[in-house]
C-alpha cells in the first residue's frame, strides 16, 4: 500500500476494479533527473495530464479514473485528459474514494451497461 493519500485512494480503486473482474492498470507519468555528471538530463515519461488508473470497461469503453485526496486539486492537463476520454465516448472519473467510482458504474441493467455520474 502506498503511503500517501492519494497513493492509498489509487490502492483502494484497484482492489474494487479488481473484484469487479474490470481490466485496469495504475498509469505513471511524471519526470525525474536520470544519470549523473555530464550525461545527467531531465527525463519525462508518461503521457501529460493522463489518468492514474487507466482501463477497459467489460462492454469495451475506455475507462480513466483520476485518484485525488479529498483535498487534492486536479491540474489542468488531469482535467483535459478526463475531457477528452469524455467526449470520445468513455468513462472519467475525478475520485476521491471507492464510492465515487462506485457511483459513477451506476447500476447495471441488461448485461454490462455504465452510466457516467
């Protein structure tokens, strides 16, 4: 388990995606300073702004979920790349614990339908 609040949200969502059989996978993004000496250099990896959950619902939507604190702020990248996910058609999720992912899959009805919240 991580240690950070967020960290601990990310665990906790994992878990729940995991017993609802949904495939999904933590997405790391960010920079570090790699090497030392002449050959040290910023190196970034990941994709700006994207999700820390990344997966695919069981009907085949995209599923992208932002793990927050409940006083953690999202960027604005975090809020364009929930956005776009949105509006091609998949599911985002700002999420602050299990309940808000909870929340947004709604109910099912005929088979595997997700509703956004």
């Amino acid at each position: 388990m991580r240690d950070s609040p967020e960290g601990r949200v990310v665990d906790a969502v994992l878990a729940f995606l995991k017993l609802k059989n949904v495939f999904a996978w933590r997405n790391n993004s960010g920079a570090t300073v790699a090497g030392e000496g002449a050959s040290r250099r910023f190196v970034r990896y990941g994709l700006v702004g994207s999700s820390d959950i990344l997966g695919i619902l069981p009907d085949g939507q995209f599923l992208g979920i932002e793990c927050k604190s409940p006083t953690g702020r999202t960027t604005k990248a975090q809020e364009a790349f929930l956005d776009e996910i949105e509006g091609r058609g998949g599911l985002a999720i700002l999420a602050r614990d299990v309940n808000d992912v909870l929340c947004a899959f709604g109910k099912y009805r005929h088979g595997y339908t997700w509703r956004k919240h």
